[in-house]
C-alpha cells in the first residue's frame, strides 16, 4: 500500500493574524483556511467589515490538492506589487486551502514597487510561518458488505488502507470504508481476493 501527492495536501490547522510596520506602514496579515472560493470570498469580507478604514486590503488564495484554483488582487496598489507576492508566498510554504489577506494603513512614506512586493511578501511569510499544518486526504468511499464470518479479515484491511470508516450490524455487516484515491481499488480487490468473494465491495 502506498500513498501518493494525490492522496495528501495540506492547509493550516487555525486561523492566524501577525502585524509589523515598515516605514510607518502597518501591515496587518489575516489567514484562515477555507474548503472553497466562496468561503475565501466571505472571510475576505470579513476583513474588509473589519478593517473598513484600511488604505488597502490586499490578497490571494489558493484552493485544492493542485492548488490549480487560486486568485491574486492588489486591491489599488501598484500592479503586481501585493497580490502576486502574497500568493508566491503561499506556494512557497506548500499550503492550500488557505486564504491570505494583508491589510494596510498607510504610514506616510512611499515604499515604492519593490519595497511593497516585500512588504506584502513578508508580512504573508510571517503569517504563514507561525501556522500548524493540518493534513487534508483525499479519499474515496468503498462500500463493503460481509458476513459476521469474514469481519476479522474485513477488519484487519480496514485498519491497513481505511483514513475513516463507518459499521453497520444488521443480519449481515455493512461498512462505509475512506480509503486514499490511489489505493481504492486495491483495498476493493483485496476485500473480495481475501473472503473469496463472499464479501461485496463497490466503489460508492
């Protein structure tokens, strides 16, 4: 049994906020995971109802195993100085899942577009860098039906392949198995090669 890349990705484990000033500028970074765009959409919103008198709230998020699903916005700085640094910053740290916001109030001094892809880029650097990871597994369910006679085999390959499973004891004993994506077939295979078939697995 193996996992793959495919199997596993991570998010972080809480939200997490982390603020510095640079020039007079305070930069303040908000981060939080979320499953989808809308939630990253809602808890950008959020910010925003938070910090209203902001001068700007800056972001990115990234979203899936892939990390295929993202988006980055300057939010009226200076074109690719804070959207695109934030994001960066998110790939380097191997999360997804996650939502980085960085809020600024201008302190008076121009930073300039490179001191501001800094800036943006180190603030979402330290937000991210004091963030637990949290495995996220990318599973398949497999439905096993089995007499009470084979439940000791059942059991014993649900506790090699399964991440999660759910039983059900009526005449006969019925489980919802979670196995990882590049194993499923196998676990199903090996579920009907080691009862002689007399157990049922079908990939729900």
């Amino acid at each position: 049994m193996s996992k793959t890349n495919k199997d596993i990705y991570y998010t972080i484990a809480k939200p997490h906020r982390v603020e510095q000033k640079i020039k007079g500028s305070k930069f303040i970074a908000s981060i939080s995971s979320v499953p989808d765009k809308d939630s990253a959409m809602q808890f950008l919103e959020t910010i925003r109802s938070e910090f209203f008198d902001a001068t700007h709230n800056c972001f990115a998020y990234r979203i899936g195993y892939d990390g295929m699903e993202f988006r980055a916005a300057d939010d009226g700085e200076p074109n690719g100085s804070a959207g695109k640094p934030i994001l960066f910053a998110i790939s380097k740290f191997d999360v997804s899942d996650v939502i980085v916001v960085v809020t600024r109030y201008f302190g008076g001094t121009k930073l300039g577009v490179g001191g501001l892809a800094r800036a943006y880029s180190s603030s979402a650097e330290l937000v991210l860098s004091e963030c637990e990871k949290k495995a996220i597994h990318r599973t398949l369910p497999v439905k096993v039906m089995c007499v009470y006679e084979d439940v000791s085999i059942i059991k014993k390959l649900i506790e090699e392949y399964a991440v999660s499973y759910q039983e059900r004891y009526s005449d006969a004993v019925e489980y919802i198995v979670d196995v990882h994506i590049s194993n499923a077939e196998e676990f199903k295979n090996r579920v009907i090669a080691q009862t002689n078939a007399r157990a049922g697995a079908i990939l729900t």
